[in-house]
C-alpha cells in the first residue's frame, strides 16, 4: 500500500551521509516469533542489531532494545527517515505489539512507516542458484503452519510466487514435488514429518536461519523506500492470514 500522491524519495537526498551513515535510516522491528530483534540499516548496509528469545512478551523489552540500539549506534530519532516492520504472518500478539510500536515510533520521529512480510525477511536470509525453490516455514500453532513458495532470482535472491499460506504440514508436502529449501521455526516442530514425507527433496539450512531477523526486514525496506512503497499508519493492520481467536469467538457467539 503506498500512500497517494507520494512520488519516489530524491535519490540524491538518499545517498547524503548523515553522521557517516548513508540514506536512508531505517530502524526495523521484528516481533513475529517469539525470537524478536530490533535493527538499524544505512544506505545498502547494516549497522547494528539486537536480539532476544524470551518467554517474556516483546512489549517488556522491544523499546528498551531500540533505545539501546539507537544509543550505541549514535544516531538520533531525527536522523531516522523510515521505521519498517516485520507485518506477518506470525504471532498474533507479537505482530500487534510489533506494528503498534512502529506506528507510534513513525509518528513520533516523522518517519516513513514500510511494512515487510515475515515470511519475504526469512527467505531473503537465504541465497541459492537461480530458479531453487524456497519455502519457509513458521509454527501456526494448531497443527498448521505458515508458508510460502519462493523463487530464486538471477541473482540468487528469493522472490514470492503466490501468496502466503497457513497450512497443515501434511498438505504442505502435497504441494512439493521438486528439491526445496526449508528454513523457519516450523522445522523445530515438525522437521522429522518434513524429512520423512519429503526424503532427498528436503535440504535445509543451517539452524542460524531460522528465525526472522530485523536486519533482513531493514534491507527489504530499503527497496520498498526506493519504490516509495509507505504505509499509511491509521489503515494499517498485521497479515494475520486466518482469523485470531477473538474473531472466532465472535462468530461462534
């Protein structure tokens, strides 16, 4: 979603170094899983990034992380041009807690808010030859997970085919019929059913790349900034893909 009348950021203004650091700014937040981290990209490159897997909700420390990462990195609320966030799929509490601060950050330092698919953040963690199917995988909880089918680029970046997907484990093998690349916390619960079900087809990643990173939603960002592609913070809402419990009771009742 971009916003109307918005034209493409002046490239020039892009690349002006503020504090040694080349435009655009972008502090990404990452809350989708239970494993949340905070990042803060420049230009084409990463600067800092923190992270924490805690039991703890992420609105016990998500603030305190920005502030810590802002501090060490020595930039200001008003060097940073756009606040990305990770949009879901994912944790429904997480994606709430996650976007609502990215709004209010956004708002406060007069920032561009970018929303990121989780899914598109942990797929670009990988790269692979030209045409590998990739499919990340996260715990939906009951049963299911959330997913998507990816292709690699000419240059070995994964790009979505289709749409995002909540699925059991059992019909996602169903969909698969050729090598692919599994990565996400979905692998932690069902990794033996995968391997079973898919045999030599499955290859899969080093642990490291399971879960989302806030550096992956900066650098994502940063093409979305170029393209001009802002959301607008009172329409915005988290890709939550199927409906939260509380929708659910709503019906029922």
């Amino acid at each position: 979603m971009t916003e109307t009348g918005k034209v493409k950021p002046d490239m020039a203004h892009t690349q002006k170094d503020i504090k040694g650091l080349r435009k655009p700014v972008i502090l990404a937040l990452e809350t989708a899983t239970m494993c949340g981290s905070v990042a803060l990209v420049a230009g084409s490159g990463l600067v800092a990034e923190f992270s924490l897997q805690s039991m703890e909700t992420h609105s016990r420390r998500l603030l305190a992380g920005v502030d810590r990462l802002l501090l060490e990195a020595a930039v200001e609320w008003t060097d940073i041009d756009a606040v990305a966030v990770s949009q879901g799929p994912g944790s429904f509490t997480g994606l709430r807690i996650g976007l609502a601060t990215a709004k209010g950050l956004a708002m406060t330092a007069g920032a561009k808010l970018i929303g990121v698919g989780t899914l598109d953040g942990l797929a670009a963690q990988l790269f692979a030859v030209h045409g590998c199917l990739v499919c990340p995988v996260l715990d939906a909880r009951k049963k299911e997970v959330y997913c998507g089918f990816y292709r690699c680029d000419t240059n070995g970046i994964p790009r979505l085919v289709g749409e995002y997907q909540v699925v059991t484990p059992e019909v996602l093998c169903e969909k698969i019929d050729e090598p692919v690349i599994m990565l996400g916390d979905g692998l932690l619960v069902y990794g033996d059913f995968f391997q079973e079900k898919l045999a030599d087809f499955l290859k899969v990643p080093p642990l490291s790349t399971y879960f989302p990173r806030a550096a992956s939603i900066g650098m994502l960002a940063r093409e979305k900034w170029q393209e001009a592609e802002f959301l607008d913070p009172a329409a915005t809402e988290p890709i939550y893909i199927r409906p939260s419990e509380a929708e659910l009771n709503i019906v029922k009742n």
